[in-house]
C-alpha cells in the first residue's frame, strides 16, 4: 500500500512540475499573458513575421506570443471551426473582403479604426478590409494579377505587349502556328481562371459592374456584360489559347509555370506571386521574363488602370480576445514600416504599408502599376459570401470546360446572389 501511495506522490509530483515548467512563467514565478498568432505564410514571409513578433515581445517583455503556421487551404478550415467554437486565436491571418466579413458579421472581429492612422495603409486595400465604415483588418501585403510572358519568343515572332483584346487574339493565332502553346493555365484549382472573368467584366463595363452588383445597386451578376466576358472565355477556348487539359492541372505542383520555363508556353495571367517562384524554381529564367496588364475591349468602358488586385496577409483580431490593447499592437508590429520593408524586399512582393517603396527592380514595376491604377478589383472569390464564391468559381471553371453557356453561369449567379446578398 505504501508502494502505491508513494507512486501516487510521484505521479502528482510530476504533473505538478510538469505545469510549473510552462515557457509562459516569468523568472519572477508570475505567468506571462499569452497570444495566439496564426498565420499561413512559409519561408521567408515566415522568417518576417517572427522577427516582428521577437520585437514586439522585447518592448511587451510579460507577453508571450505562441506563433501557428497553418498551410492555406487547411487554415481556413481551421479557424472556421475556432471561430465558431468560440476559442479563435488572438490575432490571425485574412484576405479581407467577404471571407473576413462573414466572421465580423457573426460579431467575432475586432473594430480597430479608432487605434488606426488610415492614411499608413494604401487606401483601396485598407478599404478591403473596411465594412460600415469600420476598420477590421490591417494589410500587410498587396497582390495584383498581370499577365507574365517569355520576351525571347515575343522578340523571335516580332510580338509586342497587346493593349487590346483583338491584338492579344492576334499575337495567340501567331504563337499556335509556331506549335507554342499562347497561354498557361493551371485550373483545376479554379481560382486562376476567375481572374480571366474578373478582368474582362471588368473591361466591358467598368469597376461599377462588381460593385453594382454585390451591393445590389441595379445591375446583376446576370448583366450582359458577364455573358459577353464568359463569351470572351469560351473564344479564347476555341482558338486553343491554353494547354491541353487545363481544367484538370494543379497550380500548386507547377506544371502550368513549367511550361512557361522550358519556352512550350509563351504567357500566364498570374499574381505577382509568380516572381517568386520563378526565382526559387527557375531563376535563370527570369532574364526571359516580362509582364503587361491584362488588354482593353474595344468599346468597353474599362482600362488598364484598372488592375485585379488582392490583400493579404491582412491583419485581424478576435473580439472575445482576453488582450485586446495587446493584440492591436501586435497588429501594429505586424504592419511597421520595418515590418513592411523586410517584406517587400526579401520577398519580391508589394506591401500595402503607404511610403515604402520596393528597391527590388523588378518588383517596383508592380508598384508602378499599383501607383497609377485608379481602381483595384479584389477577387470575386475573396468578396463574396462563400457559398456564392464557390459558384463563381464553379461557374466559371465550367465555362472554360464548354460544359455550360456564359448565359447558365450568369442566371446560376445572379439567383444565388439574390438568396445570399439581398
């Protein structure tokens, strides 16, 4: 028996120690207040992150910041289910635009506008993540969709950027009769072929369209304007402007940027994501690289100041945080003028933080482009509500497949619309 009571003691004994041994203890013995950051980013990006929540820590030294990378597809998910399990982390990872919405509509993000200088943050992207004039998520990184392409066989074809969508059919009946396939694209995924009717919606009836549409304005996801940019779609289909098979190959496993590397490919609509990889996946090739901002409609009433454009990471916190002052300087390390120049410069990507200006040469071509844009169109899929994002998305890869008239995926749209947005 005092065998057992003295395992017991043991037992006791080590639990006990195990729960006094928590890093959250300071020397004092008085536990340390502890947030939760979650994010999505590896690398480099990762690398960033870390260093700012080490210098939020060294000027908060009673705090201590316990750090979760979550791969994307499997983060949402994740914080989803926190989210409604009432037990969020303290500050997290967003894309702004619906997908942060549907979590302040539930009233679970912080209002942060009155703790904010708004004139810090490039103002359409701070507006994305904005709702009732209120401040719910702080961007970090800016993001916007260009179409790449190979200037060596647009030099060997005497091929010059296209400002027009006519030009650009031209420069794809050129490349297909020298066996090179004109455009890459990866779509099983389907978000890249949304940009496709994203811009050209865009480019027949202006910004307003979206807009007009989403808030239920007038127009609607049925307008002819989506009829004729999926019409665009199936055209460029049918004259073989994309690989074989397109609708069935991954993004992420880099088939589609293999074809541009090895000269098969000649173009790719694609964020500015695309440098990166060209630069850890096929870094001699970015001698061959160059971009242009996707073709005007002849009659429409957009242009090429008009960019398709995304936020993220952007930066929010949970409302039912037991920290709040905390977590809003967290956020504001998380979006520093040294947070924001580490990176854009050690990334190759833009910042959405206003005044720092990217040294990298190439990647200050993308803030020249964000500087003179007039209007920056956040993704469908990152706006909308999920089920309809989903439909978008869905719709859309469809009409690429010719599986479904431009006229089904807009009604399909236009009906969940009005039971999601009205």
């Amino acid at each position: 028996m005092k065998k057992i009571c003295s395992l017991m003691m043991l037992g006791l004994l080590l639990v006990l120690a195990a729960c006094g041994g928590d890093s959250s203890s300071t020397a004092g013995g008085s536990e340390k207040k502890v947030l939760e950051f979650w994010h999505i980013d590896p690398g480099e990006k990762e690398k960033i992150y870390e260093e700012a929540v080490e210098r939020f820590e060294e000027k908060n030294p009673d705090v201590d910041v316990k750090v979760l990378r979550i791969p994307n597809d499997a983060y949402k998910q994740k914080l989803s289910v926190a989210m409604s399990g009432g037990n969020p982390p303290d500050v997290f990872h967003s894309w702004g635009g619906g997908w942060l919405k549907q979590f302040v509509d539930q009233d679970k993000v912080m209002d942060v506008t009155e703790d904010i200088d708004p004139s810090k943050f490039n103002e359409l992207a701070l507006a994305n993540g904005t709702f009732d004039d209120k401040v719910y998520g702080l961007p970090l990184g800016l993001s916007i969709d260009v179409v790449f392409y190979n200037k060596e066989i647009f030099e060997e074809y005497g091929l010059e950027e296209p400002e027009t969508y006519e030009e650009w059919l031209t420069i794809i009946d050129t490349l297909n009769e020298n066996e090179i396939i004109p455009i890459a694209l990866a779509n099983k995924t389907k978000w890249p072929g949304a940009y496709y009717l994203m811009n050209f919606a865009s480019r027949i009836a202006g910004p307003e369209l979206f807009d007009s549409a989403f808030n239920r304005e007038g127009k609607g996801f049925d307008d002819e304007a989506y009829v004729q940019a999926g019409e665009y779609i199936q055209e460029m289909v049918k004259k073989d402007a994309f690989n074989e098979g397109f609708n069935g190959v991954p993004y992420d496993e880099g088939t589609g940027r293999q074809l541009l590397y090895s000269g098969q490919a000649a173009m790719m609509d694609m964020t500015i994501s695309f440098l990166n990889n060209v630069r850890s996946e096929a870094p001699d090739f970015e001698e061959k690289l160059d971009f242009f901002v996707f073709p005007k409609v002849d009659g429409g009433q957009g242009d090429q100041t008009h960019v398709g454009a995304a936020t993220g990471p952007v930066w929010s916190a949970a409302k039912n945080t037991e920290h709040p002052e905390l977590a809003k300087e967290l956020m504001k390390e998380l979006t520093s003028e040294e947070t924001a120049r580490n990176y854009t410069d050690r990334t190759g990507s833009l910042t959405a933080v206003s005044g720092v200006v990217p040294t990298d040469e190439f990647t200050s071509q993308f803030y020249d482009v964000v500087e003179q844009a007039t209007h920056l169109q956040m993704p469908y899929d990152q706006t909308l509500p999920p089920e309809l994002a989903e439909l978008h998305k869905d719709t859309t890869q469809a009409i690429f497949g010719l599986d479904m008239t431009p006229e089904e995926a807009a009604e399909q749209m236009e009906e969940k619309a009005q039971e999601e947005l009205e």
